[in-house]
C-alpha cells in the first residue's frame, strides 16, 4: 500500500510533466490575426467542427 510519502511525490511528479507538457510550444503573446492573407484561414470551432457544403435541391423529372 502507498504511503502518504509516495502519493504526495507521485502528485508533484504528475504535475510538473503536465505543466511542461501543457508549455510544449508555446511563446510569445496569442492573439487574433489581422493581415489580409488571414481571413480564410479556418478558425478553431471550423475545424473542430466542420460545417458541410450547402446542398443545392435536386429536382426529380417525372
């Protein structure tokens, strides 16, 4: 059985990889980009989420 001694060093062990896995590749500031070439990038609800092509209505001949 743990003892108090082994959870407590499991936690700090636990949450320092998911702090330097939570940094992996992030610097500098965020924020949304304004340039012209921008605007048809897919925003992250887009991409998550795609929504599908408009369907045009087919009409049957009878």
């Amino acid at each position: 059985m743990l003892n108090a001694y082994q959870i407590l060093v499991r936690c700090i062990v636990l949450a320092v990889c998911t702090a330097a896995l939570g940094a992996c590749g992030q610097r500098g500031e965020l924020y949304l980009p304004t340039e012209p070439a921008a605007q048809g990038r897919a925003s992250l609800p887009d991409a998550v989420v795609p929504t599908l092509p408009a369907r045009t209505p087919t009409t049957t001949q009878p």
